[in-house]
C-alpha cells in the first residue's frame, strides 16, 4: 500500500462512519431506495449503487483493495465532504438530506 492509499484509507474510514451491516440494512429499506439522482430516468439512485460498493468496500481487506476501489473511495469522500457542507438548518433527521447521506454511508447523526 502506497502512502497515498494509506491516506486515502484512513480518510475514507473517517467519513464513512456506518458498519457494512448497517449499511446494508439502510440499504434495503424504501427511504433509501427513494433519495438520490436516478441514472438514465429511473432504477436505481447513484448514490445507492454507492452504498452497495461502499459495503464491498468495507468488508475487503486493505491489502486486497484495488485502484478502483481506491476511486470509488475517493469518489466517496469527495461526496460525503460536500454533502456535509450543505446541511440544511433545523431537525434533520427525517430528511432526504440525510438519508442520501447514508447511502453514502454517513449518517450525520452518528
């Protein structure tokens, strides 16, 4: 692992602050499946099939990891750090804010 994995390893498990269990079960729940930007009209959201990286992502072992997990990681970062700087005032819990957030695999309220 190069040192740049290694940063963006140790940056990746700082915003992705939910398990691959959790995840996955976020995952399979309707207000996941209702948020985010749908490729080509409809399906599945962006930010879902993330989700369902991220959790391969997280349960592979550093060592095995590839340069395209390492862009989709990057990928992941980039959307969680921006996301974060867009949050909208008051109660945010039952928001579509969050939930793509979580697709991202960050709950806000962790």
């Amino acid at each position: 692992m190069t040192e740049e994995e290694r940063a963006v390893a140790a940056e990746f498990d700082q915003a992705v602050n939910m398990t691959a269990k959790e995840l996955e079960r976020w995952l399979a729940t309707d207000d996941s499946k209702m948020v985010g930007q749908k490729k080509d009209g409809g399906g599945e959201s962006t930010g879902h099939e993330s989700g369902r990286k991220i959790v391969g992502l997280l349960q592979t072992k550093k060592s095995s990891l590839t340069e395209q997990d390492y862009a989709h990681m990057r990928k992941v970062i980039g959307y969680i750090h921006r996301h974060l700087a867009q949050r909208p005032s008051g109660d945010v819990r039952e928001t579509k804010w969050r939930y793509s957030l979580m697709n991202w695999g960050h709950d806000p309220l962790k």
